[in-house]
C-alpha cells in the first residue's frame, strides 16, 4: 500500500472510529431519513440568502473531518445578541430623519427583522461620545450628589432607546461606566486614573440614581458593570478608571450590591468587563463568598486571549454566567463589509466557551467612524453616512444576521464536536442550539477555501457544500 494510500486510509478509520464511538450512545433526538433542513448562506454576492435546502440521509462511510451534533449534551441558555447604543450610536441615528430611523431602527430590533435583544449602554461618556459628560458634573466633591442629572440623555439618547425598546420589548439593556465623575477620582479628572476608596459609598448611589432616573424615563436596565475596562487606564486619553481586583470586590459586596438590594431594585451585576486574560481575576473575585452572593456574572471582551478562558472560569463556578460584552469591526479594514466568516468564527468561539449572550461595540457610527472622544478606531455594526444617511452593513451585521434570525432567547446550546482534521485550528468552525420550540439551529463558519463537510447525528447525516470565505444556518424542526 502507497503511503498516501495508507494515510488516507487511516484517516478514514479512524474518524469512522471515533464517529461510531460518538453514536453508540443513541442521543434523545435522532434525525429522521429523508427530513429536509433549510439553509441560508452569505458568501460572495449573497447576504444570508435562501440556499437549496440538504436532506438528512442514513450514514454510509464517516469522512475524515466531519462534525458530530451531541443535541442531548446541553450547555447554556441564550439570552441573545446585540450591539452597544453607545451616546455616539444614538446621536448617529437621531440625525436621521424620522422615517429613515424608524427603518433601521425597525430592521435591527424587531424580533421579525435581526431581533437584536441584548445591548448595552454607557453610564456617562464612553469614548464613542459626543463629549466627555458624566451624571454630576461638579467642580468640587459632591458626596450627597445634590448636582446628579440625566438631562444630557434626554435630548437623544433615551429617546433612541425607548424606540429600541418599542421595536423590541425583551429587549435586554446592561449599561457600563467608562468613567465615574472626575471628583471621585484622585486624578480629579474622567480621563484615566483611579477611585478614592471615600468615593465608593457615594459612586453606589450614583448607580442607583442613574437606574431610578432611566426607569422613570421608561428606560429600565436589567444589568450593570462595575467598570468598562477595569486595568485599562488608556494613558489618560480617554474617559476611563483603574479599578484593582480588591477594591472591585470591596465595592460589590459592600456598596453597589447592598445598595441595589436597599433600593429594590432587580440590576444584576457583572465584573471584569474586559480581556480573556483576566481569567486568574475572575477566579478570585468570584471566591470571595460575600461579593459572590452579589455578582450575577462575568462580562468578557476578546481583544487579549483565547475564548477558553471563559470555560476555566464557568468550570470552577457554574452557577454564575457568562456574557460577552464588547468587541466590534474596524471602519477602516479593507473587509470592513465582507469579513462576515472572521466573526462567525469568532461567535462560534464565544458560544462553544459558555457565553450566554454576545453584544457588539457601537450598533451605528458614521462613515469616519465617528463620534469619537477617544483615540482608537472603530466602525458601527451598520455605518450611517453623513448628509445622505445612507446605510451600509457591515461584515459584521452579516454575521449576526445568521444568529439572531435563527436562534431564540432561552434556546440551549449543543455540543458539536469535530473528529479528525476538523478540530482545533480548523478554518470551519460550528455551533449548535436547541430553540424552546424544539427546533434545531447550526452555524458553520468557513474561513478558508472551499470545503464540503459532513454533519452526523444518530444514524443519519448530511452533507454541506461550504464555499470559501462563508457562514451557513441550518435549521430543521
């Protein structure tokens, strides 16, 4: 027998092996031969478009690579997608005429349009604002926080918001601070630096006062962060706020969440809020017993470290969950819209590692990728052109498009585990959900050339032409 011969050979026996491994174990829902599963695919000129639908057929052989769909080994229950209405974002869509707003509002928010339900706001100015603001505005220390105001937001930001909401009534808003008010901090200044200890009694009734005040402008937020950041101080560059892992704790467990509990009010509360990395962090602040009681979760970012990250920390608490807060496309990137299966990839990685939700920096920016207060460069999931308020989608949008019109709140992840040259460093990668109507959902991300895959469940499976460069839902009842 020829080496290549023999190579291939072994291959095939062995993923049959371990295919047939997989299958002994007869999974609480088997694919009925002759079923057909719908399919839609972005690639080339096509914008997750209706494609041929594939028939689940009964197994011959096993190829070399394929992919096995565990739908009875269930992981975490989604809470949704979305996108952060960042200041920025808002004065973007504001400035479109009402018609137009209505439009893409209706289009990115509707549960019949890309259904965006987890989204995330600023407490204050991010770096994606129209200026550096925050809720007390004081020259001096303002404990009692008598000079406290939203006004800002009202002109139109919460009303943005609130058409959000409209769009979407399950829509899930978390907010983050970039920066607490500059006379809390020893720099006295919103841009970097740190708190003073003094200032943690006050700073949590600033959160309080900002939830009452949202609420009571029909804007209620279901989750906080401490901070957006927390070791990122940005060379003073930009509104943000040094926050040690100790004073993070000692914030939570004796100021923000006896605070939220004194007031009634149901916030959950989420820490780290920045970089795989922080791993070792979340660990520790999450085995302090009395900030544990307080903290609903972890919010993780991706710009440092592997997604595996999140799996270390649900594996050692699993009771707590996991969200992933922050990360969105670069308005200067030649494939700024076209590089939909970079994160597809990327969403896959989140969701196989426990995220329940995945929320993308700014929703909307201009065609400079502006407002910007801050240093770095970004693009809106969608880009709204000044003077003609022209919109374009981006790479991005597409990608969420094969998610969110697919998979709904309170589905359930699967595992789908591949075998042989499918496994880890793969240019196709997978996710698998359950919806609450007990249809089946699956995203295949292709990042490299041309390749045809073949998905096992039981006895049966199919088989999935996936085009360079590609995203592919599958979805079956």
């Amino acid at each position: 027998m020829k080496n290549s011969s023999r190579r291939g050979f072994l291959k095939t026996a062995s993923a049959t092996a371990a295919a047939l491994a997989v299958s002994r174990h007869i999974p609480a829902w088997s694919a009925e031969a002759g079923s057909s599963v719908k399919v839609w695919g972005t690639f080339r000129d096509r914008r997750h478009a209706a494609l041929d639908p594939v028939v689940w057929k009964a197994t011959g052989q096993v190829a070399a690579d394929a992919i096995t769909l565990n739908t009875d080994e269930v992981r975490q229950q989604m809470l949704g997608f979305g996108a952060a209405i960042t200041e920025a974002s808002a004065f973007v869509l504001s400035r479109m005429n009402d018609a137009g707003r209505q439009k893409v509002m209706h289009d990115l928010f509707s549960p019949d349009e890309m259904a965006f339900s987890v989204c995330r706001t600023c407490i204050g100015s991010s770096d994606y604002a129209t200026k550096v603001y925050c809720y007390d505005e004081s020259t001096e220390p303002d404990p009692e926080l008598k000079k406290f105001s939203i006004d800002h937001d009202k002109a139109y930001y919460l009303p943005v918001l609130r058409e959000a909401r409209k769009e979407n009534p399950e829509l899930f808003l978390f907010s983050s601070p970039w920066s607490p008010p500059g006379w809390m901090k020893a720099n006295n200044s919103m841009l970097g630096g740190a708190m003073r200890k003094q200032s943690f009694a006050p700073y949590a009734q600033y959160f309080v006062k900002f939830l009452e005040g949202y609420k009571a402008e029909g804007v209620a937020v279901d989750a906080v962060t401490v901070q957006n950041e927390v070791d990122a101080e940005q060379e003073g560059r930009m509104s943000a706020c040094v926050w040690p892992q100790e004073q993070e704790v000692e914030f939570v467990k004796s100021h923000l969440g006896p605070a939220l509990r004194k007031a009634a009010l149901p916030t959950k509360i989420w820490v780290i809020d920045h970089n795989y990395n922080l791993w070792g962090r979340a660990l520790g602040e999450l085995s302090d017993p009395a900030a544990y009681e307080y903290i609903d979760g972890i919010a993780w970012h991706g710009y440092l470290g592997e997604p595996t990250a999140m799996s270390r920390v649900h594996d050692a608490f699993p009771s707590k969950n996991t969200y992933w807060t922050e990360g969105g496309p670069d308005i200067n990137q030649p494939d700024y819209q076209t590089d939909w299966a970079k994160w597809g990839d990327q969403f896959n990685g989140i969701l196989n590692n426990w995220a329940r939700s995945i929320t993308s920096w700014n929703v909307a920016l201009d065609e400079k990728g502006k407002p910007n207060v801050g240093p770095f460069s970004c693009g809106g999931v969608i880009t709204v052109e000044n003077g003609t308020h022209k919109v374009t989608q981006s790479g991005q949008y597409w990608a969420f498009a094969h998610y969110t019109k697919h998979v709904r709140r309170g589905a359930r992840v699967f595992a789908t585990n591949a075998i042989g040259e499918l496994g880890t460093g793969s240019a196709v990668s997978h996710t698998g959900f359950r919806n609450p109507d007990g249809s089946f959902v699956v995203v295949l991300a292709n990042k490299g050339p041309e390749k045809r895959v073949q998905l096992l469940q039981g006895s049966q499976s199919l088989e999935v032409s996936l085009p360079a460069d590609s995203l592919q839902t599958l979805q079956w009842a």
